[in-house]
C-alpha cells in the first residue's frame, strides 16, 4: 500500500458514519489534492501528506462539516425514542410509590444525556432529530397507557408536564450543537 493509500485509508475511518458516496467524494477529492500536492512538491509525497495533516484530524473535521450518515441519524433517533418511551412514568409496573416515578426519572435523565450527546457529537440537526423522537414517543407512550390502563387519571399538571418535558427534549438536541458551532473558532479549510 503506498503512502497516499494508507493515509487515505485512515481518512476514511476517521469519517465512519458519514454517507458512504458523501465519504467517496470527499476521497477522491483528497486523493486529486494530494496528488497535485506531490507533483507541485517534486514527487515529495510525506510533505503532500504533512501540509495536509493528520488523517484523523482531517477525517474528523470532515464529518463535522458534513455530519453524520442517515442511517447513524435514524439509529440516534430511535435510541432516544426508545429511553423516552420508557421515561413516562405510568408504564413503569409497580405499587403506588416512588418506584414507577423515580424509575421513570433515570430514563428521562439517560434519554436527555443521550440527546445531549447526539447534539454534540452529531450536530444540531441530528439532535432535534434525537429530541423529537423522543417527543413523539413520550406522546405515544402516554397514549397507549391512557388507552389501555382501566382507571388511570390524567391531571392537567400531570398533562402539562409531560408537554414541557417532551418539548425540551427537543430543545435539548438543538442547544448545544448549535452552541458548539456558534461558540468554535474557525479553522483552516481543508
């Protein structure tokens, strides 16, 4: 394997995640500069790959700019629909006590760091994504136990609170990637 295509090759899984023909372009493209680099540089290809950087670095600042890969975005979404679904607190079995409400609140508390990671390390977008998937499962949840539990009452507090709650989830996945490109300094274009 030749220098290029090993520097290539640990581009390419620095940008794990991105969309397969999004990652292509961008190697090929990287492979055209770099070779241009090599002959401009009198066939020095360690300096070609020196002015470039480090693979990793690259890789990484890629899928910053472009983000994760549609089938990363859905499987984001549906983990976090799933801990929400579990974070209502009339689906969890137990007596009346703290139980089903304490268990609830882990789930919600895991299901808005997990929202608050995707935002982060997968943009804004992927984010609300994230939170809205949880929103909806929440509403889902909610409805499946007042369809199906005999006797359950739904307070207008309870009602609103499950609302707010669902509502900054969303909120959740766009503050910080939002925050997070407003607040990085810009960097070199590659």
């Amino acid at each position: 394997m030749t220098p290029p295509d090993a520097y290539l090759e640990q581009v390419r899984r620095a940008m794990s995640g991105m969309e397969p023909r999004v990652r292509d372009d961008i190697l090929r493209e990287l492979r055209s500069h770099i070779a241009e680099s090599t002959a401009a540089n009198g066939g020095n290809v360690n300096a070609s790959l020196a002015a470039v950087g480090s693979a990793e670095e690259v890789g990484r600042h890629y899928r910053e700019l472009y983000g994760y890969g549609r089938a990363y975005k859905t499987l984001f979404a549906a983990i976090a629909s799933f801990l929400a679904f579990l974070s209502v607190p009339v689906l969890a079995a137990g007596a009346e006590s703290l139980f089903p409400y304490a268990l609830s609140i882990v789930f919600l508390v895991i299901a808005a760091a997990w929202i608050l990671w995707v935002s982060v390390a997968a943009g804004s977008r992927a984010g609300i994504l994230a939170g809205f998937a949880a929103m909806v499962s929440r509403f889902a949840a909610f409805g499946i136990a007042a369809i199906t539990l005999v006797g359950a009452e739904t307070t207008a507090n309870g009602l609103g609170l499950l609302i707010v709650v669902s509502v900054m989830l969303v909120v959740l996945g766009w503050i910080p990637g939002t925050a997070k490109k407003a607040w990085s300094a810009p960097r070199a274009q590659l």
